[in-house]
C-alpha cells in the first residue's frame, strides 16, 4: 500500500507512535510518505520506502497567524496525486485530521478518492480538543474520518463521553520494538553513575505539569529516608524541570539525582534502571512505561488513564492512587527490598511487553485496519 502519514514531528508520543509506525510499515513492504512541517526525529535517515514531503508556510503581512493547516492540506492533495496514495492516516486529530478532510474534499472534485484514518493519542481528546475553540472542529473531524483508531480503551471511552460520536472506534494499542528495547548490560554506564552498586529509580517525560515530575524527588526522598542506597536518574526536559531542580536541593537530595536532559537512546538508561517511576496526572497510555516495561524495569505508577491497561497492579509494577506520594514510595520500597520480588515483576513486566505491545503484533492491525477501510468505501462506491 502507498501510505501518507501526518504527526507532530518534533515533540510528543504521537509523533514517536506515527514515526515508528510508518517505518514499520516501510519494512513490511508499504511505500510511506510523511507529510509535516520538519522531519519525524525519531526517522533518522529517509530508508527504503521512505519519502519526507516538507510542508512549507509562506508568511505574509496579513497573516499574523500563518494558515499552516491549509499548507497542509495543500502538500496532501499534491502527494496524494502525484504519488498515487492509497489512505492518508493522521495522527492527532487537531489539525491533522481536519487538513485531510478538506484535502479528501479537493479531490473529490477532480474525481479522487482518498481515505483517511485518523488515530487519537491523547490531549486532542482529553484537554485541547475539548476547548470551546476546537471541540467542534474535531467532533466533526473524528465522525467524518473514513477510520478512526485510538490507543487505548480508556481514551476510546472518554472519546465517546466527550464527543458526540456517530462511528466505530477501533482501540489498537501503542507498540514497542522488543528487541531494540531490551535488557543489555551497561555495567561503564551502571558503575559511572553507582560506583557503591546504589539501585536506580527512573523517570521519563517532558516535564510537564500533566507528569507531577516534582513528585518523583517525593518519592524518591521518602525512599532514601528510609535507608534505601540509591540514585535517581531524570530524563527528559521541559517546563517542571527547574521546579524539580529546586525540590531535590530543597529535599537535600540533589547530589544523588541526575538529570540528564533530552535522551534518545532511552534504552541504555532504561537498562540500568530498578524501578521506573510515573506519577502522571493525565495518561491516555503511557508510552514511557512500556518502553520501560521492554526493558525489564517494573513500573509503579498512578491508577489514572489508559494506564491500568498497561501496566498490571501486582504482577507488572503497581499502580497507586493519584499523588499518594506514601503509596508510590510504598510499593518501591518493596520492589528495592526484595532481589526476587523485584526480578520476578521484571520479568513479568518484560513478557507483557513482548506478549501484548510488540511492534510485530500491532502493526498487523493497522494493516487489517486499513483494509477494511478501504474495502467498506469501495462497497459503498
Ligand atoms: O500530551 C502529550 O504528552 C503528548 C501526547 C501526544 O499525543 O503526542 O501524548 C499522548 O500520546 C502518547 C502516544 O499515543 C501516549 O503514550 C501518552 O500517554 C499521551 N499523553 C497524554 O495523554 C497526556
């Protein structure tokens, strides 16, 4: 198949999912095109079966707000006729899916066909597309997307409270590549970072206030109050970072946690870690844990979200309520105690990974998915 893809390029879960997706689907034979504003980070280099179409916004004295969704949908008629694609799939319903449609409408008129499937991730569900300046751009756009997909029951669910929804939804879940995320040994990077063997806590995100960084320090303080040797490990960056600088040098912890910034190969970290930490306010998934949960590191993280579908209370981490920073410290406390508790949960965590979320199980049903779509419009034709 000959396939369009839309994502944020540079930031958010999305675009990872979208990026990951496409190249997926570019081994498996399908000719991929990404349409955005700058290359997918997660792309690399363009391999095999791989075309990048920059979308590029001309500014103009009247434009104080530069029409980037109209850009857009101008770059996708283009490819989708000089390309020849088969399905357009957009990730992010805001403005991804709302550029296709009026891209399907174009070429309608010069007799073109197109369908398009659009995946939820997340915040256009749960917090932006719910403001009265977009919900009704994307409930349109959701109902009259040819497929709609979403990554986890939860956000399925929350679509349909939401939104008024007159289609079928189809859950398939993110996916994780289990041999690139995988347990290896890092004993340099292990012994740099523990040279007295401490234990590992880690955490993942974009510091932002949805992911309650500052409650990790919490936990983490908690911890080392009770005896426990060990380190903190902070990847990513983002607005919260600097309010959780303050808190680990307000705790008197801060020479024993690391922030290392923005990290691609997050595995390699990953593979020194004991227990990966998430206290998230707001999670439709949760991408950050299952890449942990490849890793082998047991996941203790809030009872919100799509989270309890990922993560299994008791046997693959824990899940605690939310900002009950006595219960997270709580259940790794039992994780870091125990040398068998703890490998156990790992080795659980890890065969629920390759079990559930492997890239070669979910990218078939993006496959199927797309058949189907494009089968019930040519009955409907
Ligand atoms: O809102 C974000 O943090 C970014 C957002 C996105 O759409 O880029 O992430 C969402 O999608 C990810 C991939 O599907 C999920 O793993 C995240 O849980 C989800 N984030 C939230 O729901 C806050």
């Amino acid at each position: 198949m000959n396939i369009g893809i839309t994502c944020y390029p540079v930031y958010g879960g999305s675009g990872v999912v979208a990026t990951e997706l496409g190249k997926a689907l570019a081994k498996r034979g399908h000719r991929v095109h990404f349409i955005s504003y700058s290359m997918p980070f997660r792309l690399g280099h363009v391999a095999e079966n791989i075309s990048f179409h920059e979308v590029t916004v001309n500014t103009y004295p009247l434009f104080e707000y530069p029409p980037y969704s109209l850009a857009l949908t101008s770059k996708m008629v283009d490819v989708v006729q000089h390309e020849a694609l088969d399905l357009l799939h957009m990730h992010y319903a805001l403005p991804h899916a709302t550029s296709a449609l009026l891209a399907r409408q174009i070429l309608k008129t010069q007799g073109e066909r197109v369908p398009i499937v659009t995946t939820l991730h997340g915040t256009d569900i749960t917090l932006v597309g719910q403001d009265p300046s977009f919900r009704p751009v994307v409930n349109y756009s959701i109902n009259q997307s040819d497929g709609v997909t979403a990554v986890s029951e939860y956000l399925r669910q929350e679509t349909q409270e939401h939104f008024d929804i007159g289609c079928d939804m189809e859950m398939i879940p993110n996916f994780i590549d289990t041999d690139r995320f995988r347990r290896s040994q890092k004993d340099h990077f292990k012994q740099a970072l523990c040279p007295d063997g401490e234990k590992v806590l880690v955490h993942v995100s974009n510091f932002r206030e949805a992911k309650r960084a500052p409650e990790v320090v919490d936990v983490f303080s908690k911890l080392r109050a009770e005896g426990f040797d060990l380190k903190l490990l902070l990847v990513g960056d983002g607005p919260d970072r600097v309010p959780t600088e303050r808190l680990a040098r307000e705790r008197g912890v801060y020479d024993d946690v690391r922030f290392l910034g923005k990290q691609e190969p997050v595995e390699e970290i990953l593979a020194i870690a004991d227990v990966f930490v998430m206290p998230s306010g707001s999670e439709t998934f949760g991408l950050a844990a299952l890449e942990a949960m490849a890793c082998g590191v047991p996941v203790v993280a809030s009872n919100i979200g799509g989270l309890p579908e990922l993560v299994v209370d008791g046997e693959t981490g824990y899940l605690c309520p939310l900002g009950d920073v006595d219960a997270f410290a709580e259940r790794a406390a039992r994780l870091l105690g125990s040398e068998e508790h703890q490998s156990e949960m790992a080795a659980a965590a890890r065969r629920r990974a390759v079990e559930v979320f492997d890239i070669d199980k979910v990218v078939p049903r993006y496959e199927d998915y797309y058949e189907r779509v494009r089968s019930e419009l040519m009955a409907e034709a």
